[in-house]
C-alpha cells in the first residue's frame, strides 16, 4: 500500500485520515506537534476500519522520521479561524508553521506531492511551493472542491432536489472573494438562470462566499472539518488511483487564464504525477473581472507575507 501522511491531527486532519482509510487509500501515517493526539486517534481510526474489514493502518506519531518516503504529504495543521476571523487574519502566524513543517516534509519525503489545507490556502499553498522547491506539478492547494460542494449543497435545497444533480465550479482564493460560477452551474442539464431568480442566485452566491464564516459562528470554537476533511482525501484519491479527474485546486500558473506566478483556484485534471493539466474554461464578463479581483487579492496577500519574509531575512 501507499503510505499517506496527514500533518495535524486537528478537526480537518483527523477527518482526513478517516476519509483516507475508509477509501483505502493506503496506509497513514497521522503526525502532530502533540504525538499522544495524533496516537489516540490514529488508534481509534484504525480500530474503526477493523468493523468494516478493512486492513489499512493508521498510525500517529510525532516523529516526522515516521513519514519518510510518503507519497502524498496533506497539511492541515495551523491555527483555525474564531469568530469575526477572516481566512486572511491567520496569515503569519501560519505562515511559521508551514515553513516549518514543509523542511521536514521535504528531507523525509522529496518525491511526494504536497497538499495544502492550511489557511489562508492560496498563499500557504505558495509558500510551500517556495521552501519546498518542488515542481509545480507537485504542489497543490485544495480550494474550490470544497467550496463547489457548498454551492451544491445551496443549490440543491433551494430547488428541493438532490445534490448529485447539480454541477457547480468555483474559482480564484478560498475565501471571502472566491468566484462561484453561475453560468457553468446546472441542474440536470439546465442553467440555474432558467430555475431560480436573479436575486436567489445573488442570495445562494453571497452564502457561498461567505459559508465557512456561517459555521464558524455556529461552532464558536473552531471551524468546519467534515467537509474539508473530505474535501482533500477527493484530491488525494484521483492523485492515488490516477483517475485523471478534473476538480478546481490551487495550482501555480504560468499564463493560463491570464495569470502568471500565483495559486489560484481553477479546474486541472489530477493524476498520479500531480497536476497533469489546467483546464481552460470560457469565463462571462461578470466572472472574469470577478476572477481578476480575486487573483489581485491573492497576489496582494501574499506580497504581504514576502515582505514580512524578506523583513526577517534582511
């Protein structure tokens, strides 16, 4: 079997592995700063898939020795937003604890492809980029799989129906600017234009961009993780089993949609080697220039935070 890692046995790390294991990935190796965390759940999980059969094991561990040789590293640890947090407010301090974590990863397991959960994640995912030296194919933020999973889940309430018939696709930063598609989201075929109206669509959007606040407020002490959890081990499958699915992530691009040198959240086909190719769809005038605001808002940040970088090199 493959062996996967899983750094942070937080929420989202913890719901990763299940996920993983369930799926039968492969092996996983579970890793946090707190080892008896990342062992008590890791025994739990793997417990779990002894009621289902399963073989897979999952261990936890807090020695990054234990990942070596890891075919796909998933990042997740980091601080999580509190209420009246933005993505954006957990920048620097995360960014400490990707740049640590992605040396380790990096001396232990040099072939892997590196996923980043890590918020803010397009420029986290950057970062790692950056200190990993990795080729851009094998670095990958997970971005709009979550957030077009949230825009079904809308979408399928609103219109009473179930949420496998409903296609959606979202763009640009995981976060409050991120572009939901309304002209490429349907319903069995048919445009949600012809299906709702002008302001419940205004409506449905607006929650979109704004659903992992809603649940943050719900929570109160922390932020959401099944549906993140799920999210990346999506992204992890089609890398495993080469399935060559087309899903939107946080990818480096060189030109396509016209952007150059930034992680933006767009369609790519994933397969074994990471990311086989960008998927080049047809944007409306109204979700190109909302696409452009959010790649000046990702490119904004994270001049930002090589600022602060250079500041403490300098």
């Amino acid at each position: 079997m493959e062996k996967i890692t899983i750094i942070g046995a937080g929420n989202v790390g913890a719901h990763a592995a299940v996920s993983a294991a369930t799926l039968e990935l492969g092996n996983i190796v579970l890793l946090d700063q707190n080892a008896d965390l990342a062992k008590g759940k890791a025994l739990d999980i793997t417990q779990s898939m002894a009621l289902i059969q399963s073989d897979v094991i999952v261990s936890g561990t807090g020695d990054y020795k234990e990942t070596a040789d890891s075919a796909i590293v998933i990042i997740t640890a980091g601080v999580s937003r509190k209420p009246g947090m933005s993505r954006d407010d957990l920048l620097h301090i995360n960014a400490d604890i990707m740049e640590s974590i992605v040396k380790q990863v990096v001396e232990y397991s040099p072939d892997c492809i590196l996923i980043v959960v890590t918020n803010p994640i397009n420029t986290m995912v950057q970062l790692a980029y950056e200190v990993s030296g990795f080729a851009k194919d094998r670095v990958i933020g997970m971005a709009g799989i979550l957030d077009g999973g949230r825009f079904k889940y809308f979408i399928a309430q609103e219109l009473n129906v179930g949420a496998s018939e409903v296609v959606t696709m979202v763009l640009g930063d995981h976060g409050e600017l991120m572009v939901p598609l309304e002209d490429h989201c349907q319903v069995n075929g048919q445009p949600i234009a012809e299906l709702l109206s002008r302001d419940r669509i205004e409506a449905i959007v607006n929650r979109v961009q704004h659903a992992g606040s809603e649940i943050v407020n719900l929570l109160k002490t922390g932020s959401s993780y099944f549906a993140p959890g799920l999210a990346v081990i999506q992204m992890a499958k089609s890398i495993i089993r080469d399935e060559h699915k087309t899903m939107p992530c946080a990818v480096y691009l060189e030109g396509e949609y016209g952007v150059d040198g930034a992680f933006v959240g767009v369609p790519v086909a994933l397969g074994r080697k990471g990311v086989e190719k960008v998927v080049e769809i047809h944007l409306s005038d109204k979700e190109s220039d909302a696409f452009k605001l959010s790649v000046k808002h990702i490119k904004e940040r994270t001049e930002t935070l090589n600022k602060k970088r250079q500041l403490a090199t300098d």
